[in-house]
C-alpha cells in the first residue's frame, strides 16, 4: 500500500499521519518532502504510525534524517502509535533508544506542553 500522509495542527504541533509503507523510494521522498516543508514553520512534530504496516532501511534511514532536520531547526519530532511491528523493528535497530515514542497522540503532545 503507498505511503498517504494527511497533517493537521494541534495546539501549536503538528500532527503527520502516516498510512501505508514507509519505504525506499517515493514513499520516503513524500514524508521527507512534506516534513522538511513543515519544520521550517512549526519545529515540533508528531508523526502517528498507527496506520504504517511496514518500514523498511530506506524508511528508517529517512526517519532518522527528519529527526535530524528538526534538531537543527530547534524542533524535535515524536512518535506515536507504533504497531508491534514498527516497535520491534525499532527496537532490534536500537532506534527506540534515539526517538521519543509515546503510546498515544494525546501523550505526545502533552509531552511538548511539559517541556515548555
């Protein structure tokens, strides 16, 4: 299934929601292309995986670039509602160790509310 994204703002955060495969090619170029958009207008981002059945190297790498894209924007992002299979691919990269991950989207953006 291709990548759809829809974004909305939520008390000053943006919101990307994520459905489909994250994945080498116009998958990763789209999330790539509309995060890099929005982080020079609002730095701090949540990205909801709830409805991502798949990453694969090209889309973690990708992940990892956006992250870093937002730190040097003085932003950050977070991620939220990762399915069993995201977190484990996350966690046998040992990258559940570089995001934020929240359980829920309400939790993730009360966490940017917290560090304010």
């Amino acid at each position: 299934m291709q990548l759809k994204l829809a974004t909305r703002t939520k008390d000053g955060i943006l919101i990307v929601e994520c459905s489909g495969r994250i994945v080498f090619g116009e998958e990763s170029s789209l999330l790539r292309e509309t995060v890099k958009k929005a982080v020079l207008e609002n730095n701090r981002i949540v990205l909801n995986l709830a409805e991502v059945n798949y990453i694969d190297s090209g889309g973690l790498g990708t992940l990892v670039a956006l992250r870093t894209t937002a730190l040097n924007a003085g932003g950050t992002i977070k991620l939220t509602n990762l399915t069993s299979r995201v977190t484990d691919l996350l966690q046998i990269t040992k990258l559940l160790t570089v995001f934020e991950v929240y359980d829920s989207e309400a939790e993730a953006i009360d966490s940017f509310r917290k560090a304010a």
